[in-house]
C-alpha cells in the first residue's frame, strides 16, 4: 500500500536538493565572477537547474528555456569583451552554430542508420547554447562529461536491478544542462572571472 506521507517527503527532498542545488550553484557564479558576469553566470544555473529537471520529467527541454540559455549566453560573451562586444557575440554565435550543426548531423546519422531517434532537438538545442557559453577548446569536455555521466547512470541503473533495452530513453539534457554551468563556472574560475 502506498503511503501518502512518504511520497510527499519524497517529493519534498528533491525539490530541496533541486533548491540547495540552485541556490550553491548561484552562490559560486557569484563568488567566481563577480559583477555582471557573475549575473550571467547564476541565471545559467537557475537554466540549467530547470532543463534538468524537465527532461529528467518529460523526456524534453522546453524551447523556452533552451532560447534563454542561448540568449543569456550571447549577453555574456558580450559582457566578457570590453574592447569589441560584437566580435565576442558574433565568435559565440558562430560557435552555437557550429554546435547545433555538428548535434543536428548526428541526430539525423543516428536515425539513419539505426532506424529509431537517438537524440531529440532539444538536445541539440541545447548544444547551441552550450558553444555560445563555452569556448572552443570547452565544447568537447562539456560532451565527454555529459556523456560520460549519462552512462554512468545507465550502467548504475542497470547493476541496481533495472531493465534496460537497447530502446531505452536517457534524458541526455539531465546531464549535458548542469555540465554546461560547470564547465563555464571551471572557466571563469580559470581566466580569474573575466
């Protein structure tokens, strides 16, 4: 018989963590990049926080939240360059680009050639608004530890007794969303909060 109680306790322990989650995350953004970009920084987490507790619900990211994500990135890449915003709006938008490309092409290569969805567009919106975020030389670290973690959790689920098929559904965006903040945090940490 379920207990009401329990799973309202349930319930309340994630939204705490979820609470405590966003709540460090912004507190680091703050402590690492004081000033405006540090702003930039706390709204990627609270971002971040909310696609990862949709997808973990709905198996989507709102286009909404993916917009601001990408959105609030072009305002920080411009924030980071006092000498030429533009240029560092435009690097960033050709960096989005060049990561909505390269998710797009393998979304549509992974149905082709496996017949099923591998990947949903939100994922690869999602990949835009990590390349207006990060730089370069970030893009293929940010992809290794959301897949990595993703896997982990598979293989966790898996040794913990559950089923899974070939044809199960990961929300990737659980893991990439949280990983774009922490590379960018690692980033800012690194170039001393520019």
């Amino acid at each position: 018989m379920r207990d009401p109680f329990s799973e309202s306790l349930g319930s309340f322990a994630k939204i705490a963590c979820a609470a405590a989650a966003v709540g460090g995350a912004i507190g680091v953004s703050f402590a690492i990049a004081p000033g405006m970009s540090g702003v930039a920084g706390a709204a990627l987490a609270g971002i971040s926080v909310a696609i990862a507790v949709a997808d973990y619900r709905q198996m989507i990211i709102p286009d909404e939240l993916n917009a601001s994500a990408l959105l609030v990135g072009l305002v920080a890449a411009g924030l980071k360059s006092s000498n030429v915003p533009f240029a560092a709006i435009l690097e960033a938008g050709i960096r989005a680009a060049t990561m909505f490309a390269v998710f797009f092409v393998f979304r549509l290569l992974y149905r082709r050639l496996r017949g099923v969805e591998g990947m949903g567009l939100g994922d690869v919106k999602l990949a835009a608004a990590a390349g207006a975020w990060l730089d370069w030389s970030d893009l293929p670290i940010v992809v290794d530890i959301s897949a990595l973690a993703a896997l982990a959790a598979v293989v966790s689920a898996r040794f913990g007794g559950r089923e899974l098929a070939r044809t199960t559904k990961v929300p990737f965006g659980l893991f990439f969303a949280p990983s774009i903040w922490a590379c960018w945090a690692l980033g800012a940490w690194r170039n001393g909060a520019v």
